[in-house]
C-alpha cells in the first residue's frame, strides 16, 4: 500500500495509468465470468454486461448508506 501512495506522490501519470488498467481489467473479469454463470440460460449476448452493470449499481448503493 506505501508503494502506491508513494507512486501516487511522485509519478501521479503512471499511477493513473495503473490504476485504469486495473479497473479495465477487474471489469474484464466480471463480465466473463457473468458469461460463465449466464451462458447456459440461452439469454442475448447483452445479458452478462447488465448484470455486471446492476451488481455494481447495487454495490455502490450499499456503499453510500453505509456512511
């Protein structure tokens, strides 16, 4: 975590690069394995990214009355 903080301090670019190919790649790995969960049900290709989508609404819901 120090590392981070200190790679925020002094290269602020990389740090951003980083950390939007981290949540590039977490979203990625969501949408797959909703493709996983969701593909024997025979539903339209769309299905997966909305359930990502609503899972992550819901998500960030919770977070915000927790506070």
């Amino acid at each position: 975590m120090e590392h981070l903080r200190r790679l925020r301090g002094e290269r602020p670019l990389l740090f951003g690069l980083v950390l939007l190919v981290g949540f590039w790649l977490g979203f990625q790995l969501l949408l797959v394995v909703a493709q996983l969960v969701l593909g024997p049900f025979a539903l339209p290709a769309w299905a997966p990214l909305a359930l990502v989508l609503v899972v992550l609404v819901l998500v960030a819901r919770g977070q915000q009355r927790s506070r």
